[in-house]
C-alpha cells in the first residue's frame, strides 16, 4: 500500500472505489504497479462494471415480463415534483450511509493518531 494505519486504508478505498466507478486513479505512493494490485483492481473494474449492469439488466427483464396493471386510488403517484425528491432524498441518503463512514474514517482515524502522538 506504500503507508501504514489510517492512511493506508485512505488510500485503498480511494483506489478501489475510483476503480470501480471507471476512474481508475489512486493516491500517489500506492503500489498500484504491484501484480497482486494490478489483479484486484482490475477485478473491482469488472464488478464495478457488470457487477450492477447484470442484474439491473435481469430486474428489467422481470418487469417488463409482468402483467400490466392498473393503477387505483391508494397507489402513490410516480410521476410531479413529489416523487422525485423523495427519489433524490432516497438515493442520496442510501448513498451517503454506505459510503460516507468509511470515506472518513482514514482522515479522522488519522486526525486522531496525530494529536494522540502529541501528548
């Protein structure tokens, strides 16, 4: 990884995630030339990849299978402004619970190490 402790974890989820979202960068001094890292990223590339499109794609083929029905008085409207926030909000509070944690715990693990060197 090049670094040790919180920041050595910064640096493998950054690696990762930026691979599987078809980035591909990683911070500098990561031995991402090391053959061990070089296949496991390219392994987080292919689900990044296909790891969403393939069942996205199975889930679209189940609905469009399903029988057509009709919509009544107590189904919750899919189409205006109301929908589409609660979508945003949902998407973006999903996301951010999955992701956020991890994301900050190198920096404040690190934070921490630091001033707890201090004393």
């Amino acid at each position: 990884i090049g670094h040790d402790g919180p920041h050595g974890l910064s640096r493998l989820i950054y690696a990762y995630s930026s691979a599987a979202g078809n980035n591909g960068s990683a911070f500098a001094g990561f031995a991402a030339g090391d053959n061990w890292q070089c296949i496991a990223i390219g392994l987080a590339m292919l689900l990044g990849r296909f790891g969403y499109i393939i069942p996205v794609l199975a889930i679209a083929g189940q609905l469009a299978r399903a029988p057509r029905q009709e919509t009544s008085e107590g189904d919750f409207p899919i189409s205006g402004p109301l929908f589409v926030t609660l979508l945003i909000i949902t998407v973006l509070l999903i996301g951010g619970l999955s992701f956020l944690p991890v994301l900050a715990l190198g920096p404040v693990a690190e934070h921490l190490s630091l001033i707890g060197g201090a004393f």
